[in-house]
C-alpha cells in the first residue's frame, strides 16, 4: 500500500493523483457496480493526493461531465472504469478534457 502511494505521489498532474485515489477507493456493491462509498470530503482527498481542495473539485466534475463517473448521494457510482484506470495512469487526461470541451462546443465527437 506504501509502494502504491509513493507511485500516486510520483504522477506529475493533479487530476491524475485526484483520480487515482478514487481509482484506489473503488468498491463493488450489489447490482456488479464499482462504487466510490462514504467519499471523503474534498479536504480529505486532496490531503491524500497532495493538491488543493479546488483542484479535486475541478477534477471530480471533469469526471461527472465526461460520464465517467456518477454521483448519487454520499457515494459515486463509477460508469467508466477503463476511463478511470487510463486518467489515474496519467494516460488519458487530455482524451477526457477534450471530450467535455467537444461536447461544450456542441460536437459529437468522442475523443478516442
């Protein structure tokens, strides 16, 4: 768990370790859905991904916009988990901003 968190600390963009400690915190629950539950506050995250509250903010919105996630109550519901994987690694971020931009714009376009 130690190693796992010196390689989340060691990702050089914020909603990349934003995302990862969501990524860690992934549950499944009843029904086969990979659930986020009893999320931490923003402080809380960010404390753990070493950025600012306004920084996971930012980066869990980016999430909603571009389904990847859902959220219902105290929980998220994860509806991408192969996106997520990609964004905690760092591999997809741009994809992901340049799909919610597209989709701001009015294109239909994913971003694969």
């Amino acid at each position: 768990q130690a190693s796992n968190y010196r390689s989340m600390l060691g990702l050089t963009r914020a909603y990349s370790r934003v995302y990862s400690v969501l990524e860690a915190s992934m549950k499944k629950s009843a029904g086969n859905l990979l659930t986020i539950e009893n999320l931490p506050n923003q402080q809380a995250i960010a404390i753990m991904a070493n950025v600012s509250r306004e920084t996971v903010s930012r980066a869990i919105r980016s999430l909603v916009d571009g389904q990847v996630i859902e959220r219902d109550y105290r929980r998220l519901i994860v509806r991408d988990v192969e996106m997520l994987a990609k964004l905690a690694r760092g591999e997809a971020e741009l994809q992901l901003r340049k799909k919610v931009i597209d989709e701001d714009n009015g294109f239909t376009q994913g971003a694969d």
